[in-house]
C-alpha cells in the first residue's frame, strides 16, 4: 500500500481499534507501577496534618497564660506562635499540633 492510498473504512477502525487498545494497556501499566521513592523528610513532615487544630492550639496556650496570641501557623511539622507570656514578654512559641506541648519559647525584644 502506497501512503497516499486511502484506507478502507474496516481498515481505519482496526487502527483505531489498536491504537485505543494499546493506550489503555499502558494506561494500566503506569498504573500498576511502583510508586515513586518516598519523600525527603523535610518534605515529609511538612505534610504531615496535625491532630489539633489553630482553635485548640489558642485554648491550650491560653489557659497555660500566654496571651495576645497571633499568627498561629502550621509550619514544618508544628505551630509557630508569636504572643505575649505571663510576664508581658513578647514571645515566638514552637508548639506540638499533636499535644499542644510548647517545645520552644524565644522571648523576642
């Protein structure tokens, strides 16, 4: 057959036939493959959701005494809190979202 021949319509519907086929055999290939290496594990625990949420974090620190509370935000596998502590000092709080535990307080000046 030359390549300017026109093909039969049976001809063209087992072509396209084939062509279907064989995309959706590698479409379950890829699928079935392994999946990728695991994340660094930075990355990791940056997608890593805490079991308590900003309300609960703001209760916790707040019945501990901190006060002012501001800017809670979920950052690299814990809360990252700035406020004011029981002394009136301005303070930037590392807090466990699993706990509510402060791991780490700076007294900022």
């Amino acid at each position: 057959m030359h390549a300017h021949q026109i093909l039969s319509s049976s001809t063209a519907r087992r072509w396209a036939a084939a062509s279907l086929l064989a995309g959706l055999s590698m479409g379950a290939i890829a699928q079935s493959a392994p999946a990728a290496p695991a994340a660094t594990a930075p990355q990791a625990a940056s997608k890593v959701q805490p079991s308590l949420n900003i309300r609960q974090i703001y209760d916790r620190l707040d019945a501990a005494g901190y006060r002012e509370l501001q800017e809670i935000e979920w950052s690299d596998g814990r809360y990252e809190v700035k406020g004011m502590n029981a002394q009136g000092e301005r303070v930037k709080l590392e807090v466990d979202g699993n706990t509510g535990e402060v791991l780490r307080s700076r007294t900022k000046r």
